[in-house]
C-alpha cells in the first residue's frame, strides 16, 4: 500500500507537469508555465537595486533603486517598472525630487495592486522625513503623487491595502530615540491620524500581515532590550490600532539582527525569518556569526517549532566560518503550508548566489536550489530578495547582481535587476533545466556480524526530500530531510567547527549538506544500519524513493560472521583490542595472527593501510594519527586465516 501511495503521487507529478507545458487532451484546466533567469533591462547605464516584485495578470511589476537619472544630479530615485510574462520591459517611470532622495522601501515592500481597479499604488520613502504616495495606470503614468513632510524622521517598512485603506508600518525617531509605528490612511494620501507607537523599546517595524476576514494586523520587527542585544517583536492589532498583544523571539542578550520578514499560513498560523547569532566573530565578542532562522507560530503569538540553518565556507587562512550573508530575505506561505524561502548563500563552488529553499509545513528542509544570472557556478555575488506566488502555478523572485558580475551589455554598470522565473519545483530553464538525478551510497564493510547495528553515513542526493531508504532486511528508514546545516565538501562531516573565524563555537558537525563540486547538494547522515540474522555471503539490496515517487536500488555484497546468538567454540573466537578509543596520537591493534590493517573514513576512503603485516601470537601494532582529520573510522583488520573483523574509532 506505502508503494501505491508513492507512485500514485509521482503520476499525478507527471500529470501535471505534462499540464503545464501544454494542453492535456484539450482540457482547460491546464495551462503554459514560463520559466526564465534574466538581467532585467531596465536601462543600461544605470546602476540599479530591486527591492521587490508583484506579480500580475499580465506580467510583473518591479520596484527599483536606481541613480544617475537625469536631471536629479546625485538624489537617489525610485524606478517602477513593468514587464511581459518573459521578464521583458514594457514600461518604466521614476519617482524623483531634486531637493531629497527617494529611497525603494524595504525588500519585498512597497508595491500595492488593489482588486479590481487596474492602477498601482506605491508607497515610497523620502529621506527620512518624507513619505511618498503615487498612483499609476497601467502603463505607468503617474496619475496621483502627494509627498507627505513629517516634523519627525521616518522609515517605511511595509505597506498594505485592505478595506479601501492602506496600513503602514515603519519607523520614527522622536526624542533621540527609535520607535516603530504603524498608521491607518483611509484613503491614498490622506492621514487618518492614526500613528500608534507601540514602546519606545521598539526600534521599527519592518514586515506586516492583514487577515481580512479575521479584522487584524500583526506588525513584525524589532526591539531593543538594551543598546546592545536586540529581539523580534511580533504586535497584534485590531483594524482600529488598538494592541491586542506583543511578543518577543530570538536568542535573549544576543543581537538578533534585522533581516524580518512574516507570511501567513493556512493553518491560521504564521511563518517568520530571521536572523539568528549562532557564536561571536573574530574572538572579540563585538560581532555575532549569524545563521539563517525560520519560525512558525501560532495565531496566539505561541512559538510552534524553531529551525535554524547555518551555512557554512572553508576560509583558506582562519579555517571554517558561518557566512554571516546568508540571509533569508522575503518568504511565501502556500495553500498547502509549504514554505518558499528566498535569499542569498554559498553557491556550489565559491561565492554568493541566489537561492530558493523549499520547507515542509513543520520545517523541514526538502530541498535548496542556486541560481545565477548566467547559469554558471563559479560565484558571483548576487542577491535574490523577493519571491511571490504566480497566476499560472509558479514562482517569481527578484533580486540585483552586485560585485564581480559584469556583461559585455552593462560594462561597469555591474549592479542590475535580476528576475528568476520557477515553477514550484524551482526549475528555472538556466540553471536548471530538469530535476536533479536520484542518487545515493552507503559505504558498509565487506564483513560484519550477523544480528549487529552499523553506523554508517548515508549519502543522498535527488531532487527533493522526504527520502525512505528500504532494505533487504526489513529495515525501514523514513522522513530522511536535508539537514539544517550547510557544509563544503571540504569541510565533510564529524568535525568540530573552531577557530579563528568561530569563537565560542565547538559544535561538531555530525550530519551536513555537503556541498558536492558537481551539481547539486549532498546529505551525508549517520544511520544504524542493521546486518543480516544469518551467517555467510549476503547481497543486501537497498531501495532509495523520493518525495516524487523516483526509486534507485543498489547491491552491497558482505560477509556476516557469526558473532551473536549462534554456538560457536571458543576456540574459535577472534580476541582483538582496537584503543585507546577516542585516539588523539596513536592508534594501537592488539591480536594474534594479524596479516592486514585497512582504516577507513565514513565515506570509505582509506585513510591507512598495510597489507605486509608479519602473522604472530600477541602482536601490537602502533599507528600514527597524523595527518588524519578528527573524525569516526572504520578498522578492518584480516587475520592469516581468512577472518576479518571490523570495528570503529574516534580520532580526535
């Protein structure tokens, strides 16, 4: 019945992808999804920033940061853009002004498209004291602006349209100090007097959510509990601004950072990202390491679960560091409860790229796509800060290229709109083109006991998790997710991460995503496996599935001696000390009738071996740990007669 079930899903898999690339026997619920990787042209001798992107009925609409327009002189600007379903420029206009900068928002804000008028509305930032109202027709034209001059600095940091007004959330400063705020207008550009500081404690506020049917706002950010540490707030509102409740989350007296985006789920819950201060830097005590964080919480503000994801890279000179860049910008909350997570990490090589991160409703990881503007994987610097659902099944995300990523068309003007076109899957048609292939090993000894457990590391690599490894022997292992930590292939696994890049932080690395140099992620996970009941040659197959419904089998062929549960003579019995056990300097192989010693990592690579080993009564081998990382190995000593015994050690 569990195999039906998988198969069943991985029909319907295929049923709908048939769909989406054409029509199915002239069905109309079918429709043509595209998928595209570009640098959005939206004017060459320009540098640009997009903040984020709405998708429409008939293409996108972009918000983006750009400079050097003319007539404005150095003031920054706002540039709107629209394009056709492929990403190609239909439209653009600016808002400037020649007297202060207009600044984009914040990632993923801004952009307001009520239903079911076809004009845009734009909230925008003017330096610090402004905020900016524009209205726009469908091709851009400005019909409605009004700047709005406050007595006291302000910062947007969302907006939204709900019941024919526009709530605000944002920042002021007043009276030296920070204060997050959120307004009410009732109509574009007129202020309803609204303004509710909730605690001058509260920094600002960056992301918001509306439930229209329920009649309330939860306004996400930050606050601070001294000038050092500061926490994410979470404030509930009813549709008249009055506080409901307020919480705080994060690591307490730590810096929990600013990047903060909130989404709702279909479970009347609600998914947050984060920053999270995994150890201090540089041994200081003055800058955090940050990992990536996700939470979901109830609609009571109640922490349901709490996933942390370090992304690690291998520095040449200080060794293993937490990329402090690895950022989750903007997240989106599906009909089903998974969870799109957009942002910028260590691509497959070196550098930073853009990726999309795809979580069960509880968490999980299933799997991390990377993308780039050329589909290359040598790491330029790039950003994917927006994502958002699509009217035909998919997912738009937007960034900008940055640093050392330059093209014969922009020449020196190297920071560009970038928009990344996926289906939900997170095929692009660049950088991925089909799913990932269905792969995995497990490196087991040719001989064990029989009736015995084997920790082994299985490594694993598809298109996307939860994977069930079955085995010969009955054994069952299920709900196998990439694990929350990011690893280069250099740095492996079974290794405590420390130095000089990572103070206060000895946490040993037991299970990873091991950056493979080819193509995709690896998940290398320690697993007891268990060994066949009866003694003698064996060929244990074992069954890989993935969350499509894919299968691969592969074939280990293995000894098992009768170690457990059968008479066997005494005499018969192999006496052999394999200590101290953890070795630091020496290992030492205590028996009789030794002819050969393998030693072996968890990947199966020999470490160690000797295969001229002179046969005699209480022999004891001494073997040198230099040059072998810290970390679990596998023992394989074969005696004159043909017997083999295999045990494990921990070198520190």
């Amino acid at each position: 019945m569990k195999r039906f079930i998988i198969n069943t899903r991985f029909f319907l898999y295929i049923l709908l992808h048939i769909c989406v690339a054409g029509t199915f026997m002239g069905s109309s619920y079918c429709y043509s999804q595209s998928r595209f990787n570009i640098i959005t042209d939206c004017g060459h001798q320009t540098m640009n920033v997009l903040v984020s992107v709405l998708p429409l009925h008939d293409g996108y609409l972009l918000t983006v940061g750009t400079g050097n327009v003319e007539g404005y002189g150095d003031n920054r600007c706002t540039m709107l853009v629209k394009t056709d379903l492929e990403g190609n420029v239909l439209y653009r206009n600016f808002i400037c002004d020649s007297t202060y900068d207009v600044y984009e928002g914040r990632f993923s804000s801004g952009l307001i498209e009520p239903t079911p008028h076809m004009t845009y509305k734009c909230m925008l930032e003017g330096h610090w004291n402004k905020m900016i109202c524009c209205e726009f027709d469908d091709s851009l034209g400005c019909i409605y602006r009004q700047d709005t001059f406050f007595d006291i600095p302000h910062t947007i940091g969302d907006a939204h349209y709900c019941d024919n007004g526009i709530y605000i959330v944002g920042q002021i400063h007043d009276n030296n100090k920070y204060c997050g705020y959120i307004e009410k207008r009732d109509s574009l550009g007129v202020l309803s007097n609204r303004i509710i500081p909730y605690g001058y404690n509260v920094e600002s506020a960056y992301d918001a959510v509306i439930r229209n049917n329920e009649g309330y706002l939860l306004a996400y950010g930050i606050v601070a509990t001294n000038i050092n540490n500061h926490l994410y707030s979470l404030v509930k509102l009813d549709t008249s601004l009055n506080i409901i409740w307020q919480k705080t989350y994060g690591r307490a007296n730590w810096n929990n950072g600013e990047q903060s985006f909130i989404a709702p789920s279909p479970d009347s819950c609600y998914v947050m990202s984060g920053i999270y201060p995994v150890c201090y830097e540089d041994r200081f005590e003055d800058r955090t390491s940050d990992a990536a964080c996700i939470r979901k919480i109830d609609g009571n503000g109640n922490l349901l679960w709490e996933k942390v994801i370090k992304n690690y890279y291998s520095n040449y000179y200080n060794g293993p560091g937490i990329l402090d860049l690895d950022c989750s910008y903007d997240l989106y909350v599906d009909d089903d409860g998974y969870i799109y997570i957009a942002g910028q990490g260590t691509s497959l090589c070196t550098g930073l790229a853009g990726f999309l991160t795809k979580l069960t409703p509880n968490g999980d990881i299933m799997y991390r796509r990377y993308y780039t503007p050329d589909g290359s994987k040598d790491g330029p610097e790039l950003y994917l800060n927006s994502v958002k659902p699509t009217p035909d099944g998919g997912l738009i995300m937007g960034g900008y290229t940055y640093a050392r990523f330059y093209t014969p068309d922009f020449g020196d003007y190297f920071q560009q709109p970038w928009l990344v076109k996926t289906d939900m899957d997170g095929l692009d048609g660049l950088c991925y083109t089909e799913l990932p292939e269905l792969d995995f090993d497990i490196f087991i000894p040719d001989t064990v006991c029989n009736l015995d457990t084997i920790d082994c590391v299985v490594n694993i690599s598809g298109p996307s998790a939860p994977y069930t490894l079955e085995f010969s022997t009955g054994q069952t292992i299920e709900n196998i997710y990439y694990p929350d930590i990011f690893v280069p292939k250099e740095i492996g696994i079974d290794t405590v991460l420390s130095g000089y890049l990572l103070y206060q932080y000895t946490e040993p690395v037991t299970e990873a995503t091991i950056k493979d140099t080819a193509v995709e992620n690896v998940i290398a996970r320690h697993y007891n496996i268990r060994t066949p009941r009866d003694p003698g040659e064996h060929q244990l197959a074992i069954t890989l599935s993935d969350y499509y419904g894919n299968t691969k089998t592969i074939y280990k062929d293995i000894y098992v001696n009768p170690c457990h549960d059968l008479a066997v003579d005494e005499n018969e019995n192999i006496m052999l000390s394999v200590y101290p056990n953890p070795a630091t300097e020496y290992i030492n192989i205590a028996g009789e009738n030794i002819a050969e010693i393998q030693i072996c990592n968890l990947l199966g690579e020999v470490e160690y071996y000797n295969g001229s080993v002179v046969p005699r009564r209480d022999a004891t081998i001494v073997i040198s740990t230099e040059g072998m990382p810290a970390g679990s190995y596998f023992v394989r000593v074969r005696m004159a007669d043909g017997k083999v015994v295999t045990k494990k050690i921990i070198v520190m």
